[in-house]
C-alpha cells in the first residue's frame, strides 16, 4: 500500500501547486486551464482514495500512522499505531491520536480534522440524543466539528480504541476519585485519553512526560517530584493530583470548563488572547482565534466521552489485559531495586515497572524518605513474608559508589536537559515557545536574541528543559528570582507592576493559584497593586 499513498501524496501536493505545468515553458496558464486541470487531478485523487478505502485493499492498522506527526495536550508528538503486544509491555510510545489528520493526507501534517469532513451512516439526530443522555456536569456541545472527531474515534480507529477502551476500566475509576477528592468534574478524567491514550510512559518529542504529559517546568510548580531516580510524571496516581490542581486553577481563571480545558493545551495566555480577539467567552465563537494544535482538543475531550459512553454500538470491545483486579502499597525507607524484589518474591522486573513506572533507574531511593512500591496482590505476601531477605539480595552490588555515580551521569540528561530546536519556514519565537512549553522571554534571554530578531531558517535555537541557566531577580525567569520575605509563620511577596496572581504563583516551586487565594481571602477577580504583601505559603 505504500505505493499508493505516495502517488496520492505527489497528487495532493500537485493540487496545491497554483501554477501546473504549462508555467514552465513562460506561458502563465489561463483560468480555465488552471480550471480543468484541477478537475483531473481531483479525478485522479478519487480513484486513489476509493483504491485505498476499498475492501480489497486494506490498510493495515500498523502502518496506518506510521508517517503521521500529530499534537497533544500540550506538545507535539510522534504517534505510531498499536502494536498486538503483550499487556505486560508499553504498548505504545506516544499514543495521542485525537488531533490527527485523516489517513490520506499524512503530509499535511497542518491540517486537523475540522477541516476534512468524515461521513457516517448515523444521522446527526441520533449523536444528538446520545450526548443529551450523557449525565455530564461539563456540557457536550454537538456541531460538525465534534461529529468528524466522534466518527474518526469510534470508527476509524477500533484497534486504538480497543486499548484505550481495555485501559479505561482500570486507570479512570482511579481517576475519578482523584477529580471528586478535589471536587471537580470526573469527566476530566477524559483528557487523559486526549494526552496519552492512558500510556503512562508516554514522552513527547518537547520532553513532555506522563500519562498527563507535564513539561518540567508545569510539573515542578505542582509538586511533582523529579530527581535522577523519580520522576512523578510517570506517576499514574501523582500525575492526575497535579492535573485536577491545574485544571481547578484553571477553572478558578475562567469559570468555564470548554475555556479551562482548553488552557491545558495551550496555556492561560493563549485562552485569554483568543478571548480578547473575539470579544467573547463562548468556547465555540473564540474558537477561531485559538492555536492550531488547541482547537481539536474540545472537540476530542467530546468524541472521547462519547466513545467511553457508546462504543457497544460502534460493535468497538475492550481489549484483555492482565490488570490486577486489586494493587496493594507498600511504603519503602531504605533503598530499593527491583531486580531484588524481582528475584526474591519472583515478579518480572517488567511487571514491577508497569505498576511503579516513576521510578526510571529501577531504583525506590528509600534511604531519601519514604516512597511508595505498588505490587499486584498474589505477590504481597511473599514481599512480607521476605522482606528482610529482599533488602539484603546483593545490595552491595546494587548501591555500590559505582553504581550510583554511573545512575547520576545517565540523569544529567534525561530530567530537564537542553535540547536544539532547528527553525522551519514560517516559525516564529512564540510558535517555538508554546511547542516547548516556555516563555518567549526565556527563548530571547537563551539565544541571546530580542524582539527584533529575525529568525531564520535552519537556525539553532537552544531550549532548557530543566531550570535553564540561572537569571538576576530582575528578569523574573526563575522561581528562585522571587525575592520574599519570612514574618508571622509565613513566606510573603511583594507584588510587582505587571504581576498576576496566576503569575506569582508560578514563581514558586509547589504553590498554586488555588493555594494562594484561600491563604489571602481573595478571589479570582480581586485585584492585586504593586507594594502590597500577600502570603505564599506556611512555614
């Protein structure tokens, strides 16, 4: 099938070109050649589509993404296809599937899906009704554009949504509990399909991680651990804490969960922007004036509650996988590999990362404070049982000062390294900056650039993926450049010119914007001047 989709690609590329052939020779084509020519390469792509669609020639669900880019919650990710793979396994690297473009035109990695239009057999009345009967909180708009993403979920991708499917009965109860302990919708639980398709290793090509692909930055300013032995991100169960915290943050900002939502993917700026350029708070209307990559994510947080809903009668079925019906957890204060759990009580080393996949080095660093070690249930009471017997299996192999050193060189890289972004045609500063999830301000101070600066093609542009060089108290990049004071049992800010409330909070390490009105009686639309004190934390 291969050859096929290259000819459609060359086709498509083709159309898009504004002078054909004829150009060439000096003589600029008239209207009506320009005209009749389109109809023929249309002609052409049709039969390739019909081709390629056709039951006699079926594309294969393993190479049906293999050439797609697609985007995320918050970055841009590499997808590739479901693998038949043991449930044991990562079945997936990257499995963000939702703001794809269709199968035939994978090269136009640009397009999303509310500029296609996908058809159905099931009439407009009947998803309708089917969103209606849904009893969510959060409403469920239903127009064209959330029909192309309800039908590209439950009918151009059943081995997706077959995992997905197979995955939701074990990770979202958990996660409802998670969102109703914070007193929020449990239909967010959903975007953790958006994000990941609910594979907790997921790393996106920005260095987003997680089931709920945190940047580091994003990650740090809720709490979440990372060290060259954890990183919480990778926390099935840490991750959905700090995502409810950003999302009721969030909602606090804008008292509408569409705009909410949306904020996740592109951030709070951006949402306030589009607000701004449409005059107007109303998800659909400012629509329009969001990032490319953001508009999807609405319409796909629909279409997944949708599919989760109905997917019997799209004849989709959950996939089998050997979850424990019961994970029982242990806390660990001295350290731990797992290759000595895994030798001693008899669990695959695989396993034990499928249940406990923050711990990147197979390492529990219990000797730092207590942590968490989550083991199915027929393997809890060989583990108390032989507990003692675990901790001693070759420890001196496993901590020696070798060892660790080799673990903190392999980690100077992998937790918040830099990394090269080189510059395509037509991208400026502030595309750079919301790819990577970072200021545009930290892009010019890295680069040594200004808002002058022309970039250019091919250009190197350097991005810091952990605390970035260190800045003066001046520039405001750091949550270490808050300077602050300590009176009265508490950490207090003085509040600068230009400073927000959601801004301030960013600046410190594990403080929200939640946390920060509750401690100072203020709401979302109290205002703040500059000079004034307000209290950050408890000491």
């Amino acid at each position: 099938m291969s050859y096929l989709r290259t000819l459609l690609a060359i086709a498509l590329m083709i159309l898009a070109v504004p002078y054909t052939a004829t150009a060439q020779f000096g003589k600029k084509p008239t209207k009506k050649q320009l005209l009749k020519e389109r109809i023929e390469l249309q002609k052409t792509i049709d039969s390739l589509k019909s081709i390629i669609e056709g039951g006699a020639l079926e594309m294969s669900d393993t190479s049906e993404f293999e050439e797609a880019e697609v985007y995320n919650g918050i970055n841009y990710i590499d997808s590739e296809e479901f693998a038949d793979v043991d449930p044991g396994s990562n079945p997936d690297s990257l499995m963000s599937m939702w703001y794809i473009q269709k199968r035939l035109t994978l090269n136009d990695a640009e397009r999303a899906l509310d500029s296609i239009t996908l058809t159905s057999n099931i009439p407009d009345e009947v998803y309708m009704e089917r969103l209606n009967r849904i009893n969510s909180f959060i409403p469920l708009s239903y127009n064209s554009i959330v029909k192309n993403h309800i039908i590209y979920y439950t009918e151009k991708m059943p081995s997706k949504a077959s995992h997905i499917l197979g995955l939701s009965s074990y990770y979202l109860p958990i996660f409802e509990e998670i969102f109703d302990y914070y007193g929020l919708p449990k239909e967010l639980k959903a975007m953790a399909i958006i994000e990941s398709a609910l594979n907790p290793v997921a790393v996106s090509r920005a260095r987003a991680k997680g089931m709920w692909q945190f940047m580091y930055r994003t990650a740090l300013q809720y709490n979440l651990k990372i060290n060259s032995y954890v990183d919480e991100r990778l926390d099935p169960i840490a991750s959905t804490h700090a995502a409810a915290k950003y999302l009721r943050d969030s909602y606090t900002i804008f008292g509408d969960w569409f705009l909410a939502i949306s904020s996740y993917n592109c951030g709070v700026g951006n949402v306030n922007k589009a607000i701004r350029r449409a005059g107007s708070r109303d998800f659909w209307k400012i629509y329009p004036y969001l990032p490319r990559e953001t508009r999807g994510y609405v319409p796909s947080f629909i279409a997944a509650m949708y599919m989760l809903e109905y997917y019997k009668e799209h004849n989709l079925r959950p996939a089998q996988f050997n979850l424990p019906a019961h994970v029982d957890t242990f806390k660990v204060n001295k350290n731990l590999h797992f290759e000595q759990i895994s030798a001693v009580i008899g669990i695959p080393v695989d396993e034990l990362k499928n249940y406990n996949p923050q711990y990147i080095q197979n390492i529990i660093p219990g000797n730092s404070g207590d942590h968490i070690l989550q083991l199915p249930f027929n393997y809890t009471v060989p583990f108390v049982e032989k507990e003692k017997e675990v901790y001693a299996y070759k420890d001196s192999v496993y901590f020696n000062p070798i060892t660790k050193e080799s673990i903190r060189k392999n980690a100077a890289t992998s937790n918040g390294g830099d990394q090269i972004h080189i510059v395509k045609r037509g991208e400026t500063l502030g595309h750079i900056a919301m790819k990577y999830h970072v200021s545009v301000k930290n892009l010019m101070r890295w680069n040594g650039l200004s808002s002058k600066s022309v970039l250019r093609i091919g250009q190197r542009i350097r991005i810091y993926g952990g605390s970035g060089p260190a800045v003066s108290s001046s520039s405001g990049g750091s949550k270490s450049s808050a300077t602050t004071s300590k009176s009265g049992g508490y950490e207090w800010y003085t509040i600068k010119k230009g400073d927000t409330l959601l801004g301030i909070a960013y600046k410190f390490k594990g403080v929200s914007l939640n946390d920060i009105l509750i401690l100072n009686g203020l709401t979302k639309n109290s205002k703040i001047y500059p000079g004034r004190k307000i209290k950050i934390r408890k000491l």
